[in-house]
C-alpha cells in the first residue's frame, strides 16, 4: 500500500468533517431581498433590451434552440443539451465523459458501469456494483477507499464481500459476518467461518475471530483456538456483559479497541487496558499506525 494513502485519508476525515460543520450553520449575507432585487434587476435588463431591438426593428432567427443545463426542466444527469439543426449534444454535470471503474464520482451516469458507490464523507467511486443484487452467482466487495479500487462482483470466495449468508458459495465458509465496524460510514462484512462465538461448534477452536486488513479494507471471521491471537493482531471488542468477546481468544487475555480516526472500531490484542494491568507503568492505548496501516495493541510504557 501506498505509505502516503492512509495519512491523506485520515487528512481528508478531518476536513470533511469541518466542512460538514461548516454547512450544517447558516451562511451570512445571503440575504432574500437582495436575491430578489437582483432577479427583478435582470428582469428589467431583459425587458429593456428586448424592446430596445423591436423599436429597432431587429428580430431574432427561431432556428436554432438551446436548453440551458440550469433550466429546470433539464435531467438530473444533464449539464446542459443544445439542438441546433437536430443535432443533439449530452454531457454529465461534471462536463466530463463517463469514467472507468476506480475513478471518483457522485452520480452513476459518471460512470461508465452507471454504477457509482458512494460511502458518506470518504466520497463515491466506480465500480461493478453497490448490492448483492448487482452480481451474478456471488456478492458484492465494497470499494476500498484505501487504495482507490470500485466495488466488485465476487464468487462467494472466503473473504468475499457480502450483504447475506446467501451468497457465499464456499461450504465451510458460509456465513457473512462483520469484520470491520465503520458506523456510520460503512461496515465491511465478508464470508467466513463465523459470525459469533456459537457458531464455532468445535470445542478445539471455540473463538470466533476476525482476521482484518486494513490497507485492503477487508477480513474474515475464523474459529480460533483460546489464546491464540498474538499482541497486535485483530480480536473480536464487541462485549458480552461488559467483557469484549475476543479476551478469551487473545494470548494476553486483553482484548483492546483502537480507533481509527475516531470513527473506525478495530479490536486489537494487546499487554493492558488501563495503567493498574501495567504494574505502576502506564497503559498506552491501542492504535493504527497511519504509515503501514499496521494494527498496535495497547501497551505498557
């Protein structure tokens, strides 16, 4: 992965985040008299020029018509259409044409897929698809935001994307489950072995555990045996009674939660919770390093 990408993502949060704070406030100056003063201004403008060229004798040729792209009869997906001599000429509203699977959008007709994933506040993107439905004999894969790549029609594979058990096609892996929790932006859900702890029937490996990449933006849920998952790697921090589930399945026993960008939830092995686990040293809390994309349990400094 780019080492530059995840940074500039985290960058971009944070602005969009001002910028929605920002729109959700009232714009001063813009003041309703003063709008329609001008109208009635253009109004009057019109008025005299159009009688100023019939008192001067001066017509105009009805051979030719133009709909302006901020008509209000226009299409949504129309910047503007011109027929002159029953020619007729359409672009999109960003004036561009079509755009191949990956490239940026807000709109499906920017697409040449005429399918456009958006996912709220990181922008949209191109692809195959936005629901199962789109596919054939398989799911969905999100975009991943990441490293700019559209959605996908998948097979059902393990690791697949998936919005239903329905579509995972492998037998031992056909349950569609969590495994990345980005409320409310997104929540990444895959096929996989798992989707709680009662699925795991074998007592050998009776932890339900994801497996996450964050530079891919994707997982899979897997039973593991207890303490099994190393420090620094991904554990399930959804809690039963208070307790996060993936405890039992970390070789520490502390299943941690770090927070990527304040809104991105990702469990994550490690050596503390709080400065008592750490025998009068403070606890560090888990991260994600925003370089690698590497997942740090919390620890003990």
């Amino acid at each position: 992965m780019n080492r530059l990408n995840f940074r500039a993502l985290s960058q971009r949060f944070t602005c969009l985040s001002i910028f929605a704070a920002m729109l959700a406030a009232p714009l001063s100056g813009c003041n309703g008299d003063d709008s329609t003063t001008a109208a009635s201004a253009t109004d009057d403008s019109t008025t005299d020029k159009t009688t100023s060229e019939s008192d001067s004798g001066t017509s105009t040729s009805a051979g030719t018509d133009t709909a302006s792209g901020t008509d209000s009869d226009s299409d949504s997906t129309t910047g503007s259409t011109s027929n002159t001599s029953d020619t007729t000429v359409t672009t999109t509203t960003t004036g561009v044409d079509p755009q191949p699977d990956g490239a940026m959008c807000s709109a499906d007709a920017e697409c040449l897929s005429e399918s456009c994933f958006v996912v709220p506040l990181l922008g949209g993107l191109c692809g195959e698809c936005k629901v199962d439905a789109d596919c054939d004999g398989g799911g969905c894969t999100i975009p991943n935001p990441l490293a700019g790549v559209g959605a996908t029609c998948n097979k059902g594979e393990v690791g697949a994307g998936c919005e239903s058990d329905e579509v995972c096609m492998d037998p031992n892996n056909s349950l569609c489950g969590l495994v990345l929790d980005a409320t409310p932006i997104i929540k990444v859900q895959t096929c996989g072995e798992c989707k709680t702890n009662a699925d795991c029937s074998d007592d050998a490996a009776p932890n339900c555990s994801p497996t996450i990449s964050v530079s891919d933006f994707s997982g899979v849920n897997t039973c593991v045996p207890d303490a099994s998952v190393e420090n620094d790697k991904a554990c399930n921090h959804i809690e039963e009674g208070g307790v996060p589930i993936g405890n039992s399945a970390c070789m520490s026993g502390m299943c941690g939660v770090a927070a990527v960008m304040g809104v991105v939830k990702i469990g994550v092995c490690g050596e503390c919770f709080v400065d008592d686990d750490c025998g009068g040293g403070t606890c560090e809390d888990a991260f994600v390093d925003t370089d690698t994309g590497e997942l740090i349990g919390a620890k003990c400094v």
